[in-house]
C-alpha cells in the first residue's frame, strides 16, 4: 500500500488486467470465475471497474479455508451425509 501526500494510506486498485495477472490466469479465465463463482468480491468501483487486493487476498483466504467446490457440491447432492469406507 502507498502513502498519499496527507499521509494516509490508499488502497492499491487493480483492473480486470492486473486481477488477473496477479491470479496468475488469462482474462477469459477470470472472467468465468467473476460470473460463475457467487463468493467472488464484487469490484469496489463500478466504473472503471476496479477491486483492492485487499478484497482479492481476503478472497484467496476464504477460497483456501473453505471445502473444494466438488466436494461442497457433493455434500449438498447427499444432503450433507459423510461418505465412509469400512477397512478390514
């Protein structure tokens, strides 16, 4: 983060070019998780469109904390039974 010229700090604002270099991912990528992914941040400006890496980085957390999709998707198909194998 940088510091404007009164001191305070701003948040670092980031286009639809710099999110998607910083997820390492192409822009048409990008562009699917935005519509398909209900847990991604919406921009914090609308025009231009921009978001804090702030939002992205609390974003990236909740995404690693969180269960795989496939296996939310799964639970919620089976109505949250735990799916268990006997060894013996």
């Amino acid at each position: 983060m940088e510091k404007s010229r009164d001191g305070k700090v701003e948040a670092e604002l980031l286009d639809v070019n710099g999110l998607a270099a910083m997820l390492s991912m192409s822009r048409t990528s990008l562009y699917k998780i935005r519509t398909t992914d209900v847990s991604f941040p919406e921009p914090a400006f609308k025009q231009p469109r921009r978001w804090t890496r702030t939002q992205i980085i609390n974003w990236i957390d909740y995404k690693s904390k969180g269960e795989d999709d496939a296996e939310q998707a799964g639970k919620e198909a089976y109505g949250n039974v735990e799916m268990t194998t006997d060894e013996k």
